[in-house]
C-alpha cells in the first residue's frame, strides 16, 4: 500500500496525493532540472479529480493514444476545467523521456533520485500490468475513480468540448473505490477485454501467426504423403494466408 505520512489535528493519518506521487513534478521538459513544488504544479487542479497516464514512447499502442489523450486535455483546459493529468514514464532513457514528454501539454513526475521507486509503486498498488493505462483518483481521497474504462472514455470523447465536460462530470459524480481495489479497475474496460489483449498481442507478435501458418502448412504436407488428404486440397487458401502473414511482418500493428 501507499505510504501515508500527513495527519490531521487529532494526529491521525490522512491522504496526501504529495505522497503518493512526490513532492515535485515537471511542468515541461524544459524545466527538467529544476522540477516545481507539488502544490504550486498542481495549484490550477481545482476539479478535485487527477488522472495518472503510464505511457512510454517506444509503445506502439502509446503513440496512438497519446494524441488522442492531448486532444481531450486540450479541450477540458480550453473548458477551464481544472483537470490535470500527471505522466508516469516507462521510457528508457531521458533522452527517450524527454523527447516524449516534450510533445505533452501536462504534468509528469519529476525524472529525479527515487522517481523510479514512485512510479513501482504506484504501477503496483494500481495493478498496472500493462501501457498505456490511465487511472483517476480523487485528489483529495486518492480513492480511485476509474482505470481501464477511462481510457474508453478519452477514445469516445477525444477532442470534443461537449463529450470532455460530460466525461469530466462523469468522473467528479463517480463512485470512489479504496486503491486496494485498483487492480480489478484498471482491469476493466474494453481494452481489457481477454478477447481484445488476445488479439493485441498476436498483432504485436506477427511471428506467432507466421509459425502457427507455417505449421499448418507442414501438417498439409504430411498428410499428402500419406495419402490422408489429397495434392492442394485447401493448400492454396493456407499458402495465400501464410504470403500475407510475410507481407506484413515489416508493418506496424
């Protein structure tokens, strides 16, 4: 669980989002080296809601989304909602990081001495197993709002003024949920679906496809030689299926 270090006048612990995100964040990537206070970073975030986005430039899904992601921001800052989202980095370098970050219009938590402890955590508490993930947390509460189906939410609405208020004051009127139950939400939604990560992942993994073709096609063989099946029965539809598989393999799903 998230360590919880403020407390109140009875001297009991309460939730502080500082805690579980850090005592600094980046504004841009300009401001690397001299990351801004928390409260000041996050001051202009009066709609008592807060989205953490994990995302990483080397993720083909990522760059697709992330677009999408900023069009919807756009919109709910154009809106003087006072909605922030705060980038939780997976990238593997700075250079990766900073090159990525500096086309994001949000926050991130700060590239500094122990970020990487922040963002384990948190990925661990949260349940995130898989990028791009969003999770949205009550900033006062730090209960957790809505994760897997938020990012159904940003696709359906995407840069529309009218759909962004609306998927706002969805998530301001939301049931919270304790953060211990944020496993099971970031697992929801349709990205999440298993049919949907089952057919993600043969496209992320083309060989899979081309091997399981390619055996098909061995077993064809066989059968022919020993008189089970007769020469090109089927053979030619598996042969166009396996040319198409090669065609694609050097394309980006």
């Amino acid at each position: 669980m998230v360590t919880i270090t403020p407390v109140d006048e009875n001297n009991k612990e309460i939730f502080s989002m500082e805690s579980l995100i850090g005592s600094t964040l980046l504004k841009d990537v300009k401001g690397k080296d001299s990351p801004v206070p928390f409260q000041e970073a996050l001051k202009s975030n009066t709609s008592g809601i807060v989205a953490l986005y994990f995302s990483a430039s080397w993720c083909p899904p990522c760059q697709r989304f992330t677009p999408i992601l900023i069009d919807f921001y756009n919109a709910a800052k154009a809106a003087k909602s006072g909605f922030e989202i705060v980038f939780v980095s997976s990238d593997r370098s700075s250079d990766e990081f900073d090159a990525y970050f500096a086309k994001m219009p949000w926050l991130s938590i700060a590239q500094i001495e122990g970020s990487a402890a922040i963002k384990t955590k948190l990925a661990e508490t949260l349940g995130v197993t898989g990028i791009p993930a969003m999770a949205v947390l009550d900033a006062k509460t730090g209960e957790i709002i809505s994760g897997g189906e938020a990012r159904d939410d940003v696709m359906a609405a995407g840069g529309d003024k009218e759909k962004v208020a609306a998927t706002l004051q969805k998530w301001k009127e939301a049931e919270r949920f304790p953060m211990s139950q944020g496993p099971g939400i970031m697992g929801s939604g349709k990205a999440q679906n298993p049919l949907f990560r089952f057919l993600s992942f043969l496209a992320k993994n083309p060989m899979i496809i081309f091997g399981f073709m390619y055996f098909v096609k061995w077993a064809r063989r066989q059968m022919v030689e020993k008189g089970y099946l007769e020469d090109g029965a089927g053979g030619e539809a598996v042969d166009d299926v396996v040319e198409d598989v090669i065609l694609e393999q050097g394309s980006e799903f």
